[in-house]
C-alpha cells in the first residue's frame, strides 16, 4: 500500500479538502475517493511532498523524454511484440538516467504481473491520471497500441504548442530585462551625481527627480530590504495562486486578460476538446472521460464547468447541452459536440474541434510577437519619456538657467552666461 496525498473537490458540500490515503496505486486512491463523494484534483504520492508543496524534486522528466518513449512504445507494441520485451527494447533507447530507472522498475512491476496502468500510476508525476486512464482504457479494449500512438500525438501537440508560446516570449522578455537594467542603471548610478550637482549648486531639484531620487538613495542603502521585499511579493503571490481563490482568480484572469485572453481560451479548449476525444475513441465511459478531461485542463474555473456538465449528463441532459450556455466555452465546441452526439461520431468530432482549436492557436503563437511589439514600443516610450523627465530634464533646465557645468566642485566657480 502506497500513501497518497490527495486534493479533492467534496460534492455534498461544495468546498476543496485536503487529506492522506493509502491505496495500491493512484487509481485505487481515486476510486476510493470517488466511493467517498469526493473528486480527486491532484493525487500524488505522500513522499513526494515537502516543506514547499508537492513539488517533486527528484522525478522530474522532460515531457519530449515522454513523447519519444510512448512512441516507440506505440510502434513495438504495434509490429506485435508481448509487452515486456516493448518495454525493455524502448528502454534501451532512452537516454535520460532518472526517467530510464524508472522505466526499469516500472518494467519489473509488468513482468511481476502488475498491468501497464497500474504501473505507470505508480508515478503520478511523470504519467498523470489522463495517461493512466488512456492507457488502461487501451489495455482493456485490445487496442493499446492505437491508445498510446494517440497519447504521444496528443503529449507532442502539447509540447509543441508550449514551446511556441515560450519561443515567442523570449525577445519581450529580453527587452523588459533591458529595460529595467537600464532603469536601475539610471537610479543607482546616474541620479545621485545629479543630486550632488544640485546640492552644490543650492539649487532645489524638480519634484519628480526628488521622487526618483528617494527611490535611488533607498534602493543604494537599503539594497537588503529592498531584495527580501521583492522575494517575498514574489513568494507571496505564488502562495495566494496556489491557494483555492487565488488560483481560480488567477484562471479567471487568464481567460479574461486583453489580447493573451483570446489565446489561452483556444489552448484550453484544444486541450479539453483533445483529452475527451481520445478517452471517448478508447472506450472510456462519457462520465468518466468528463471527469479526467476536466483535471487535464489545468484550469480550475473551466473544471467546475466540466465537472457540473458532467452532473447534468449524469442525470439525463446532453453534452452540448450542458455547455452551450457557458460564457467561457467557445460556441464551437457544443455545436460541434452535438453533431457527434446525433450522428454517433463524438470521438471523431471532438478530434475535429481539437485540431481545429490546435492551428489557431499555432498562428495566434506566431502573431504574438507582432502584437506585442507595439505594446513594447508603449514601454519604451513610458520609460525614456520618465528619464527625461526625471534624470535629464535636471540637467537641462540647469543650463537653460545660465548655470556653466563645469566647475571644479565648488559653486562659487560657477559663472553666469550672458
């Protein structure tokens, strides 16, 4: 028996609980939890926590690791071979020590007798409960191969989509750095050489240079303070996301945020659209699809959503039903789920909606950087419009005045220009 952690969502009262339980794997605990009325969020092993949360420490595998692995998995399993050779043959060729040690013992799990399912859920953090799942639905309709071929085309378009949305993050994140390297550049080093002009001079300095030059005299003095401020705002709001208002404000925020809004919308449906389709075509039953696709979308808002449309079809009322009215559901997806529900072709139709929500967002990807480069040209324009005012119009209203700059440190070698 193994000690899980578990993050559940309790239906008869409607509030998120935390607790332990000890089960033979991951599905076993959620079973348990599902008998208890209550929906497991996040189920992981119990050793895995720590003084910062359930972050995993040592088990952590690229997700192309992952895709590369199911894939020739996928083939072998295919060209017939029995599932403990496909195993050890795909472990060969992996080149990751940790994921390859645990492939090892998952492998000797399979070979005591133990199935595919419940030995990769023996490690929620590297095969989540949508990878479980599939992989159980496969292993018990015959078409394992086909599941786990779905699974590496599904865990590719993920990581594709990913890292496109990262790539195209890099160069504003490359000038956001710029700028604030120059800014505190100007406020450490530049303005209080101005003061000391000023002050030499007996000239009072412009209001909005005294406000910069505050800032700068803290900044230079109290540089300690200003760093254990800036970790704790930091720490302090990833704590409040983690929290369960601060994530679903923080989900809320996603959606709703100008311009990214739109994107992260299409990327959550896709994801849902994608999960839900390949767990329908592998046989899993609609009211248990719904429930892991909801936890595949990562986002709480959007869950409770799936998880209600789930009530509803429980208790006699259509898919597309459920959803069409939602505000955070894009129109396409209940139209298109009830064309699959009244032809017989759900699976096919959702795939269809998945791939369709998949391009639009590869080109709202590829348009991110046109769209933010105004957005910078804004940042740049605030912040060089700021040391003009705060840092140079000093400097210039000095000369403007008749002061001559160069003097020798002494204000009495100033001289009035006529």
């Amino acid at each position: 028996m193994i000690e899980f952690a578990y993050t559940a969502k309790d239906e008869r009262a409607g509030k998120v609980v935390k607790g332990k339980i000890s089960a033979d794997n991951e599905m076993a605990a959620a079973n348990i939890l599902n008998s208890k009325q209550l929906f497991p969020i996040k189920i992981v092993p119990a050793s895995s926590q720590n003084v910062f949360g359930n972050i995993t420490l040592f088990n952590k595998v690229s997700g192309k690791s992952r895709v590369i692995f199911t894939r020739q998995l996928a083939t072998l399993v295919k060209a017939g071979l029995p599932i403990t050779q496909a195993l050890n043959t795909s472990i060969e060729q992996v080149n990751d020590k940790n994921f390859k040690s645990i492939l090892e013992k998952i492998a000797a799990s399979v070979e005591g007798g133990t199935s595919l399912a419940d030995s990769f859920a023996q490690y929620p953090s590297i095969f989540n409960h949508v990878y479980v799942s599939l992989v159980h639905a496969g292993e018990e309709s015959g078409t394992l191969d086909q599941t786990l071929l779905r699974l590496a085309d599904q865990q590719e378009n993920e990581q594709q989509i990913i890292s496109k949305i990262r790539g195209a993050l890099i160069y504003p994140a490359l000038v956001l750095v710029t700028i604030i390297a120059v800014l505190a550049f100007m406020l450490v080093s530049v303005m209080p050489q101005i003061s000391s002009l000023y002050t030499e001079l007996k000239k009072p300095l412009p209001i909005v240079s005294q406000i910069t030059l505050s800032v700068s005299q803290f900044t230079i003095h109290y540089w300690w303070l200003t760093l254990i401020l800036l970790v704790a705002a930091i720490f302090g709001v990833r704590a409040y996301i983690r929290s369960p208002n601060g994530r679903r404000a923080w989900d809320k925020l996603k959606m709703n945020v100008p311009v990214l809004g739109t994107l992260f919308r299409k990327m959550y449906m896709a994801r849902f659209t994608r999960t839900l389709g390949s767990l329908v075509n592998s046989g899993v039953p609609l009211l248990e699809a719904l429930n892991i696709s909801a936890e595949s979308i990562n986002n709480v808002v959007l869950a409770d959503i799936v998880q209600k449309a789930a009530q509803d079809v429980r208790t006699g009322k259509s898919l597309s039903g459920a959803l069409e009215k939602n505000e955070y559901f894009l129109k396409l997806v209940p139209q298109m789920i009830k064309v699959g529900e009244e032809s017989g072709t759900l699976g096919d139709m959702l795939d269809k909606v998945a791939t369709f929500y998949e391009d639009e967002v590869d080109q709202a990807v590829k348009n991110i950087s046109t769209i933010i480069e105004p957005v910078l040209m804004i940042v740049l324009g605030l912040m060089v419009g700021f040391i003009i005012i705060a840092i140079l119009y000093p400097v210039y209203s000095l000369v403007g005045g008749g002061i001559n700059l160069n003097t020798t440190g002494s204000s009495n070698s100033t001289t009035q220009v006529k």
